[in-house]
C-alpha cells in the first residue's frame, strides 16, 4: 500500500469505518477485496457543462481491467492504496449498493433524474461475476422506472441481456461500449485485463437485436498508437456494421498527474521508442495540443461519413433523459468520459 500499511489503514478508515479484507479464490486469484458498507450510493455532481451526467453510482471502487491510462486510478490514493498494481488488484466492494440504491430511489427522496454508471470504474468488471452488485442495481432501477446509462468495456453485460432488454420497456436505458482500438498490441500493451475490443463489437449486436440501444465511445485514442486513420477507420467500420446507434469521439488520451507515471512506465517496457514524445505532447498539461485532438476528430468525422448511410449519428455520449431532463450539456470533444478513459 502506498505510504505503509498504518497510513493506508488510517485513510480507508476514513472513507469507510469498517472494512473485511478478503483474499480472493477462483478467477478472482490474486485480487484482494474490500467489503465495505458506503454511507450513501447516489453521486450527485455540481452543475456543469462538462459532463454529460449528473448523478452517478459506482458499486466498486479499482479495477481488475487494469488499463495503464485510467483516470481513476488516483482515487486509490485517497484510500492509501496503490494507484499501480494495486488498483488492479485491490478492489473495494460496496457490498450494500443494492439496498442503498432502493432505498435512495424512493419518491420521496429522489426525483426521477438519469443515473449514469461506469463514469469512474467498469461497473461490469470481473468482481461482478461474483457479486452481481450491478445487476442487482439495473433491476432497482427497472423497478423504480429511473433512466440509466451504462458505459463498459466488458462483454459481462450480456450476462444481464434479459434484464436490460425489460428496463428498456420501462424506461430509457442506453448502453455504451468503451472501444478505442482494434489493433490486438496495443489492446495488449495499454487494457490487458479487457475483453477482446472484438469481442466488444460483436456485443454491440446481441444487445441492439435485443432492443437496447448501444452506442461506442472510440476512446482513448492513443497518439502513435492507436491514431493512424486506418485503425480509426477500422473501429468505425467494426462498429457500424454491430449496428451502434451512435458513435462519440470520446477524446484523445487524457493522462492526469499519477496516471501519467503509471502510463509511460508501462509504455517504457511496451513501446520505449514513443516515451520521449509522450513526454513532449504531456509536458504541460494532461491534455494534448489542441491539434492533435482536431484531428482525431476529423478522422473519426470522415469515417463515420464514409460508413454510415443514414444509420449513425456522430455526437457525444449522453446519458438517458427524463420528461423533465436536467440540462446536462456533452462534454467536449477532447473530455474523456467513462471508466478507464
């Protein structure tokens, strides 16, 4: 743990005033979980234009995806666990989002608002194979007749596919995939822990054929990895042809202080020929030079316009409305929205 055992113990006491630690078994090998009991679930953010979301609901906190540019990985520091290999494998469990989340749905606590999951960590990673927490929230939320939106990049969801298929006759339900690339080195090198982004394609289909809307956010697009027009190009094409309602620019990689350690140490040993530039393109801000993101977007902007017919619609990622929406404008076009974006 970062800064000692007594530090990190000390700061999940904090957060959550009781913690089991247990040791997991099976697929789950390697991973400690953290069986915690949160306050409250519903996330509310402050207003603004730069997210498409206003309410959220993280049922995990790591994640065993283990993508070297995930944005989330600093909110294991505030726990005083390692925002490393340690947000991979050290997993914090809210063992009772389900109740929360009925209980914090009640009318005479909530208003109806969009809830977004997988804003922070996969709400479909590993773990849920086991505890079944995000399944048990969806069917909340089907109950209550509360739009939701869910982002991942994991093909668990099929799992649910029979669950989601019937909230979406009840209210709107919008799922999304997280797919910045094809090419297999570098899904490989940057999302080792992710289902194969084919595997994410074909998904796409199962759930449309079902009735639920899904959408791709190509993202992130990686600068010399992942950003030649051919792999952009793939991903639309892959894409269009699952039948994605739409097709978001999700931004070119944003890399935040900690990330960016965890993100040129890996790409030392993976791509050691692209540090030096990636050190150039992150020396003064966590996000690229302007340019670069405008064309990326031109990219993926002549690409759909080459592929689609009248079928997608290039736009950003937005959560479900209700009849009486909050304005929740989209974010830019460079904003990384989601789990490990």
């Amino acid at each position: 743990m970062a800064g000692g055992v007594d530090e990190g113990a000390d700061a999940q006491g904090a957060m959550f005033p009781e913690v089991e630690r247990h040791a997991g078994r099976g697929e789950l090998r390697g991973m400690e979980l953290f069986h915690v009991h949160a306050r409250s679930i519903i996330n509310t953010l402050p207003r603004s234009g730069r997210l498409p979301f206003r309410h959220t609901i993280n049922a995990y906190r790591g994640c065993s995806h283990a993508c070297s540019y995930c944005f989330a990985r600093p909110t294991h520091s505030y726990l005083g666990l390692d925002l490393d290999e340690g947000f991979e494998r050290q997993i914090v469990v809210k063992v009772n989002a389900v109740e929360l989340v009925r209980s914090e749905l009640r009318p005479s606590r909530w208003s109806g608002e969009p809830i977004a999951m997988g804003t922070n960590t996969d709400p479909y990673q590993r773990v849920e194979g086991r505890y079944h927490l995000t399944r048990g929230i969806v069917e909340a939320l089907s109950d209550a007749r509360n739009p939701f939106s869910i982002l991942t990049k994991s093909t668990l969801v099929l799992r649910d596919l029979d669950l989601l298929a019937e909230a979406a006759t009840r209210t709107d339900v919008r799922i999304a995939f997280s797919i910045g690339t094809l090419d297999e080195a570098v899904w490989r090198a940057t999302e080792r822990g992710t289902p194969h982004p084919r595997q994410r394609v074909a998904a796409i289909a199962r759930l449309r054929e079902a009735g639920v809307a899904c959408s791709v956010l190509v993202a992130p697009v990686l600068p010399g990895l992942s950003d030649g027009e051919d792999q952009l190009d793939a991903v639309v094409a892959a894409c269009v042809g699952a039948g994605a309602s739409s097709i978001s620019p999700g931004g070119v990689l944003y890399l935040k202080p900690g990330v960016r350690d965890v993100f040129l140490a890996r790409l030392r040993v993976s791509h050691p020929a692209l540090v030096e530039r990636y050190e150039s393109l992150y020396a003064r801000s966590a996000y690229v030079p302007k340019e670069v993101q405008e064309r990326t977007t031109r990219i993926l902007r002549a690409s759909i316009a080459r592929h689609q017919g009248t079928a997608v619609s290039f736009g950003r990622h937005r959560p479900p409305t209700t009849s009486s929406p909050v304005p929740t404008p989209g974010a830019p076009a460079g904003e990384q929205l989601g789990l490990a974006l």
